[in-house]
C-alpha cells in the first residue's frame, strides 16, 4: 500500500510536491497507522498512542487498505492489480476473523 501511494504520488505531481508526496504521503499513512490504535490489541503490541475503538480501527483499516487500492489502480493504470490488492485484504480479514470480532467487541 505504501509504494503504490509512493509511486502514484510520483505519478501524479510534479516539481517539489512529487517529493512531498512521494515521501509525505506513505510517511503520513504510517504515522496515523501507528497511532490511532485500540488499547489492548495483541497484534498492535498492546500499546494505544492514541486509544480508538475497535470499529474506529477497522474504519482506518479499511481506508487505508481503500487508499492503498485506488493508490494502485492510479499508480499501475489498471483496475486488475487494485482488484487483485482488494481480494488479497479480503482474504486476510476472513484468515483473521477471531482479531475482526475482537475489534468489534471493543
């Protein structure tokens, strides 16, 4: 998700804000990813920078993994290798369906 961000970016923009974006964007993504988190979630490590709920948490989830797909379909030109990146998240959350219900209970 995050080189596809990175390479749409340069994709997109021109000049200096090709490198913002290039460099901003995928660190901002991982610096919101880091810190919204549920307190308590064994696959965050447990620590909470910013306490969320577990919905809240599946929203940022499923919008990041949103960006990360248009990121794609932008950066490559084509539809199929975005779809491909959605069916892929899909079948992590259905492999992790114990950590999805956590999330819903919290």
């Amino acid at each position: 998700m995050l080189v596809a961000v990175g390479i749409a970016a340069w994709t997109m923009l021109d000049g200096v804000a090709r490198w913002v974006g290039v460099i901003g964007g995928p660190l901002a993504l991982m610096i919101v990813w880091g810190t919204f988190t549920v307190p308590g979630d064994p696959s965050r490590g447990g620590g909470a920078p910013v306490p969320v709920s577990g919905r809240t948490r599946l929203v940022v989830e499923f919008s990041f993994f949103s960006i990360g797909a248009a990121a794609l379909a932008v950066a490559t030109g084509s539809v199929w290798p975005a779809a491909a990146f959605a069916a892929t998240v899909l079948v992590h959350y259905i492999l992790s369906l114990d950590r999805v219900g956590w999330l819903l209970t919290k």
